[in-house]
C-alpha cells in the first residue's frame, strides 16, 4: 500500500477532543463523589447506605432492570426467532421492530399511559362491558414500569439475538433435522446454544438501559416506585448537591457493571466455545 | 398447535407498535384518551400544537440540535473511521474503544458526569453544552456504519486513481466519499434520531429557557394529565 492512501494522524484532533471532555466528565464524577464536608472520603457511599429508603430504591433498581431484562427476553426471542425462520418478506417484520424505535421514547412510554391509565383505553373498555365498576390501577406502580421499559428496550434485544440468527448456518438445521432429530430438540441441541450470545448481548443491552432509565420510570411509576436514576434526577433537580448526585450515579455504574462484566466473560466463553462447535 | 403459535407471535408482533398507534389515535380525540367505545373526534390538540409559539420553538431547536449534532458527530466519526480503518498503532484500539465506551454508561450516569463536564467547561444550561454531551452519545452511532462501508471499500481503487494522479484531497473527494456514501447516511439518519429523541440526558442539561422538545414534552405529561403535549411531530 502507498503511504499516502494513509490519512494523517492530524485527523484524529477532532474525535481526540470529544474524547477528552468525555473522559473529562467522568472523570470529575470520580473526584467529586469523593467530596465532602469534611474533606475526601467515601462519606457519601457511606450516607447513602446509611438511608434504609435508599437502599430500598437501589434494590428496586435492580429487581425491575432484572424483571424487564427477563421480560424482554421471553417477548424479544420467540419474535426474532420467528423472522429468521419467516421465508417470505422479513423486511416488513422488521419494520414492525424497527418502527417504535423511531418513536421518542416520552411518546411510546405516554402510549402506555393512554393504555392502561384509569381513563384509558382497557379501563374504558372494560367498563363500558360492565367487568369492572371502578378503573384498575394497571399503571402508576412496578408493574408498570416493568411494561414500559419491556416495551422501550425489546427491539434491542431482537436486535441482538436476530444478528445472530440471521446468519446461523441453514445446514446445521438440515442435518439435524436428517439424523431426525425433530424440530424442538434441532432447537435446544442447536439453535438455541448458537444463539446464546445474541442473547447475552441482548440482555447486557436491556439491563444497562433499565437501570439508567428516567422517562419510563418517571412517566409510569407511582410516587414511591423510583429507581436509582429518578432518586438522581430528582434530589438533582431539588437540592443541587453535585457530589451527592455524582456518588449516587458511581453507585449506579456500579449496579449495571457488576452484572455486566461477569455477563462479558460469560459471553467470550460461550463464542469461544460456539465458533468451537461450529468448525 | 400451529393456530396457537400464530396467534401468540401476532400477539407479540403487535405489542410494539400498539402504544404509538394508541397515541397516533387518541390525539386524534377530543379528550386526548382513546376510549372504547369511541368519543367524538377532533383536530383540537394538533391546532393547539401548531398554533402555540413556544411548541414551534421548541420543535425547530431540537430540530436545529440535531442536525447540528449529526453533522458534527459525522464528521467527526468519519475523521476517526479514516485514520483507525488504515493505520494501525499503539493505542488505536484504545481509541476505538474509547469511542464506544459512551454506550456503555447507564444514560442517567451520563446526564450527571455530563452536569459536572458543563459546569467545569462553562457552558452549563446553554444550547452549547447540550449540543456537546449528544455529539459525544452519538459518536459511537456513527462510527460504527462509517467503518463498516470503510472495511468494504477496496483500497486498490483509491490507489488506482492515486496512481492516474490524483491528489490526496481529490481522491478522497471524488472516490472515498462517493463510495462511503450509504454509510454516512446510515450514520447521519442515527445521530439524528438519537439526538432528536434523547430526554433522559438532557434533562440533567436543560435550563429554565433552555430545553428541548422531548424533555419539554415529558415535564408536560408530568406536570398534568393534560394530553397537548402528546401530538408531537412524531406520532
């Protein structure tokens, strides 16, 4: 190759700078949680596990990101599965998937509102067919913040689990299929371990996103029903205490990254293993 | 078996588009909620939208933003595509990974570092600092096609037309470029509708008279029942 098809390093300046203030944030996010009024220290950390409701709302976090994870997988896999195995056009399939990540996520998770709030539509519905008297509170609780994260995050998941699948080898399919192997145990013994690490990318993806998540939360959770991020958002909002505010986010990183990074070692397992199966 | 299986994969199928089609109809509504059986229908909450000063504001802002926005990270993404697709040297992987690495912070983590970067920069609550913090979530959504149609490209065209004599600049403007094409669309439409969209950074970013429309739009919802809000360009 000619040198000069080379571009200069000079162009890596720009992305350099975006880089450093990136780096920079996070960085004083760092320093700053370590502040407080009596010098450095991990006086927040230990404030913020000193407050039982506290603590309450990161267990929450946890359970509802875990919830909509598991969630978005029973909906999510059978749904990419079905369009790899779909013959004719996948690309309308796809639409279905792709359009509502099109949509604002403030208009899907008001959707739901207008769903399944007391005035909506199901309430109405069911009122109207003289089931019920009085509306039911389907939304405004865990539940359903379950519902709109789920809703909000599966596309990624099928995303995830389709890129996969898309390209598993047909042949493997057939073979197991001739050696009659009928089609649930071509499923488990095949297709299902050779998708495995579309779904933990998958399931890193939904996790990390529902942890970190604001608008569902806020949009479809009851007064008592905030997560990690909203508790963030609304003691930022109420008192600005940056370094209160910067601990609870590192808690936060914390709580996605202690189930995402043994989730990565699974996952290079497992392709280590696939690519090893599939020679 | 088979009816089963097709009426619970329709059923799936139709739980993602079914909010925004709900929304697409109940704004249609005079009460701003679809009900069972039907209420009577109206156009009242689009006139309201397109007939309020600070809606329209606030849809050419976040328009405004995001085209910025898009054009930057694109640009910037391509610069960074360019040199990491060609040269290999110590540090380059880091880099590409640094590039990613936005993708990987819980977004409320985001919204706060990114508080703290604005504050420490000077250009907190302003167009400016919001402006920064999507060029920076949205690098990673256009890198990733730009290298893509990069990795494609076969570098002997370009030496070809470097050997004909073509200069540096003007292979990269009249071969590069033209066959990078589909990849700095893709990269463009994404930054675009990521930045667009984005509320749950933003708002850490906003100020009393600087906000964006889908943050706008989510206080609203918040703040009342009342639906106005909800016929956003985008339902």
């Amino acid at each position: 190759m000619t040198t000069s098809t080379k571009p200069p390093l000079i162009l890596l300046i720009p992305p350099a700078i975006l880089l450093v203030a990136f780096l920079t944030g996070i960085g004083y996010l760092v320093v700053e949680s370590l502040r407080t009024d009596m010098g450095w220290g991990l006086g927040n950390f230990v404030d913020f596990f000193d407050r039982p409701d506290y603590v309450a709302v990161l267990i929450r976090t946890i359970v509802i990101a875990l919830a909509s994870t598991l969630l978005a997988g029973v909906i999510g896999y059978p749904i990419a599965y079905a369009i790899a195995q779909y013959k004719g056009n996948r690309n309308f399939l796809m639409m279905l998937v792709i359009m509502p990540w099109l949509v604002s996520v403030v208009v899907r998770t008001y959707g739901w509102i207008v769903i399944l709030g007391p005035k909506g539509t199901l309430n109405s519905l069911l009122m109207s067919l003289g089931i019920i008297e009085t509306p039911i509170r389907m939304i405004f609780n865990m539940t359903g913040v379950v519902i709109g994260l789920v809703h909000v995050f599966c596309p990624f998941f099928i995303v995830s689990v389709l890129s996969v699948l898309l390209y598993l080898d047909r042949g493997l399919n057939e073979a197991s299929q001739t050696l009659s192997a009928g089609p649930i145990k071509t499923f488990l013994n095949i297709t299902w371990p050779l998708s495995l690490p579309g779904v933990i990318t998958g399931a890193i993806l939904v996790y990390l996103l529902s942890t970190g998540a604001i608008v569902t939360p806020l949009l479809l959770g009851g007064v008592r029903d905030g997560m990690l991020a909203t508790q963030i958002y609304q003691d930022v909002l109420q008192v600005f205490d940056y370094p209160k505010a910067s601990s609870m986010a590192i808690i936060l990183l914390l709580a996605a990254f202690s189930l995402i990074i043994p989730l990565q070692l699974l996952e290079r397992r497992v392709a280590a293993r696939v690519s090893g199966m599939g020679r | 078996m088979r009816v089963l299986r097709s009426i619970v994969l329709v059923l799936l199928f139709a739980f993602l588009p079914l909010p925004i089609i709900v929304v697409a109809l109940s704004s249609l509504t005079k009460t701003g909620y679809f009900t069972i059986p039907l209420e009577s229908i109206s156009l009242r909450w689009y006139i309201e939208f397109f007939t309020d000063q600070q809606w329209i504001g606030l849809l050419l802002i976040s328009g405004a933003i995001a085209v910025l926005v898009a054009l930057i990270s694109t640009t910037v993404a391509l610069m960074s595509a360019l040199v990491l697709a060609r040269h290999k040297f110590t540090g380059s992987g880091a880099f590409e990974t640094l590039i990613m690495l936005p993708l990987v912070f819980p977004n409320a983590a985001l919204g706060v570092a990114f508080l703290g970067l604005l504050g420490l920069l000077g250009v907190s609550g302003t167009y400016l600092g919001i402006v920064l913090a999507h060029c920076i979530i949205t690098l990673p959504f256009a890198y990733r096609p730009i290298l893509n149609s990069l990795r494609k490209l076969d570098p002997a065209i370009e030496e070809a037309s470097m050997s004909l004599g073509a200069s540096p600049g003007k292979v990269l403007r009249t071969v590069t470029l033209p066959l990078l094409k589909p990849g700095l669309i893709s990269a463009f439409l994404f930054c675009f509708i990521v930045s667009f969209d984005e509320a749950t950074i933003t708002v850490f970013l906003i100020a009393p008279d600087v906000t964006t429309l889908p943050v706008r739009i989510l206080t609203e919802i918040q703040e009342s029942a009342s639906p106005s809000s909800r016929p956003s360009p985008h339902s």
